[in-house]
C-alpha cells in the first residue's frame, strides 16, 4: 500500500467518524404523519376551558382549531418554493378573540349574514332578534357561534383526521326557536382539503345558516392587503344590496360589472370604482349566486396568489357564497405576533344560503323543521402552482 492511499484511507476513517458525530449532534426531522392532538389554549373571560386541536397530515400540512367558537385558528400550507406559512388571520389568546368583533376564523349562526330588522315570520310566527349591526341583525346575534365553547372530540378516519365540535343551541337563545343540536366536523386528508360539514336537528321549527369566518391570505398572514391575489367564483349571478346591506331580492347578472369573477382577477382591480354595489358595501360584501344543481358539491370558488404560487380552491353544497374583503379591519385587532389586521388584509369566502332569506321567498329556503337535518359540507382544498 503506498503512503497516497494510506492517507486516502485515514482521510475516509475521520469522514465516517464526523459524519456519524453529526449525525449524533443534528438527528434527522420526524417526517410528519398522520395525526391529531390536543392542548389547553387558555380559558375564556368566565373561567370556561378551551383547547386546541391541531391536525397535520403525511404533507406537513397543519390546521389548528379551538373549542371557543370552533375557531380555525391556524392553517399552514407550502409555497411555490416550499415555504410554510400560515394563511389565516387569528389572534394569539383566548381574550384577544373575546375583544375581536370581526368574527375572525369562527363558526357563525345560526344565521350567518344579515336578517332586515332583525325580524322574520316562521309557521304564522314572528320572532325578534338582537340588533347587532343596525338596523339588522348579524351572524346570529350578541352571542353568536363563534362567542360559546363547544364540546369537541377527536376523530380519524381512513386517511382523515380530524375534530368534532358539538353544541345545543337552546330555545329563545338570541330570539331563535327550536333546541338546535349543533354538530360541526373539521378533518384534514392526504389531498390538503380541510373538510368542514355542518349539521343540526331542531325540535321546533327554525332558521338555519352555518358558514365558517375564516380571513384567508394567501401570501401568509399579517403580509397585507390581498388585493393582488387573482379571484375566480363560480357564479353568474350576485344579488345586490340596499343601503343598509339587504340583499333587494334581484338575482343581478355579473356579466359587465366589477362582480364579474367568472375569469380570474386581482381582486384589487375594480375594488375602488365607482359601482354603487362596491360604494354601499365599501368594497366586496356580496352574495354569489353559485353556479351548480341542488344539494351537489360543486366549485365555487379559485383564490390564487401569484407571488407565492398558493391556490385555494372552494367546493360546497351550498347556493351561495358571501365574498368579504375585510372592508371594516381597522387595524384595531391585535392578531398573531401582535400584528394589526387592516383594510383588504384578508378575503372571506362565506359558502352559505343567501342574507335575508327568512324574508325573501325567492331566495332558497332556510327553514328547518323536527322531521329534518340540516347538512352541507364544504372543501377547503390548498395546492401550489
């Protein structure tokens, strides 16, 4: 052997030492797994405990829900470049989400929306509800969904995971008829859908419409206004609204407006024109009228961010979806890391019935009697291109 490869063996020994060192010293990353835990959050303002579930599944991908209003606090997704970040606005604590009034990542009832005068008529029956968001009533009152804890259990099913929220709603709660029993699933797959299905069963006929309140911003949250992320809807059709935010009851075509999404566009763009749809609702606060049959899961919604190359996709049961571009963030709410949440930081993508329809018999009923259960389901599906 000569001394060159004497020294070349030597050279190879102290490699495989150091690297086996190195290895010792920075031990490999858990690939993630399929999975589901729980922790305690906090406690609310009354003492009540609220806990936090997070679902990751084999990609990595996170989502985290508390038991206080079955709030999506969290939802971790990669970008073009592999990038993790977290595309939705939320607050840190319990308390923070109590002082908060935009409804941020909340299930909200039992009528999401807006009912005229806070009055509808049901069975010969006119029922009264609190003013909210004068002269109407909003999201289902003072202490709406998104205001109660819910009694959670987890979940897993297949290549799904996941949490079940429940919680009874009880007769005369914020003016509403009926012991509502609640149950709301959130679980996450394999494929990056977040899964979210409603469900609800009365004693007394009712009113009913759930929508999760989440303020999705693609590029990550606290980055700013969303106005440059691009915006398909699945609609021909919007139902325009009056001066205090009713919906008139017309089903307006969208074809030559700034309501027309049925081609991708910076949601910016039009946002500021002269429209008196988009001067009443000081931007984007309207309804879509989704193009599909009946009860099918059918896309409603594209939501892409050029920049980070992140993709929402929305499926629903449902025949409408409110679109909110966080007109009236302020920069009031103290979110994650003590960010200030302001104007156009975020868009909301409601998929639910129409506002009013209590008191618009054109609109898709949502009347809910004994003999019936309220289902519908919603796919939040995240990719990258």
């Amino acid at each position: 052997m000569t001394c060159r490869d004497a020294i070349a063996g030597l050279a190879f020994i102290t490699c495989a030492i150091c690297a086996g060192l190195c290895a010792n010293a920075l031990p490999r990353a858990e690939k993630p797994s399929l999975s589901v835990s729980s922790s305690r959050f906090g406690k609310t303002g009354d003492g009540t405990q609220v806990d936090r579930y997070v679902l990751t599944n084999n990609n990595g991908m996170k989502v985290a829900i508390i038991t206080y209003g079955g709030i999506v606090t969290s939802i971790e997704v990669p970008g073009r470049n592999g990038t993790i970040e977290d595309v939705v606005l939320g607050c840190d604590s319990v308390s923070h989400y109590e002082k908060q009034t935009a409804h941020i990542g909340g299930i909200v009832g039992r009528y999401a929306n807006r009912i005229a005068n806070g009055t509808f008529a049901l069975a010969e029956k006119k029922y009264s509800l609190p003013i909210n968001d004068p002269p109407n009533h909003l999201h289902g009152g003072l202490r709406c969904f998104d205001r109660v804890v819910w009694t959670a259990k987890q979940i897993r099913a297949g290549s799904s995971v996941g949490v079940r929220l429940f919680y009874l709603s009880k007769d005369g709660e914020e003016g509403y008829p009926g012991n509502l029993s609640v149950t709301v699933t959130y679980t996450l797959s394999d494929k990056n859908e977040l899964g979210i299905e409603y469900s609800a069963r009365t004693d007394k006929a009712t009113v009913v419409n759930l929508t999760n309140h989440s303020y999705f911003n693609l590029a990550g949250d606290g980055s700013g206004p969303v106005l440059k992320e691009e915006l398909f809807i699945n609609a021909n059709r919007f139902t325009p609204i009056n001066a205090v935010c009713i919906p008139t009851g017309e089903l307006r075509n969208v074809k030559n407006t700034p309501f027309d999404f049925t081609k991708p566009v910076g949601i910016g763009l039009r946002i500021d024109g002269n429209d008196s749809q988009l001067v009443l609702g000081k931007g984007y606060d309207h309804n879509f009228v989704l193009n599909k049959k009946g009860n099918e899961l059918g896309l409603a919604a594209r939501l892409f961010d050029p920049a980070s190359g992140r993709q929402l996709e929305v499926f629903t049961t449902e025949p409408g979806m409110q679109l909110y571009t966080a007109n009236w963030l302020d920069s009031t709410v103290i979110g994650k890391g003590n960010k200030r949440y302001g104007k156009h930081d975020a868009v909301c993508l409601e998929t639910e019935h129409f506002p009013d329809s209590p008191n618009k018999p054109n609109f898709p009923s949502t009347a809910l009697n004994p003999n019936q259960t309220y289902s519908t389901k919603t796919i939040l599906r995240f990719t990258v291109r």
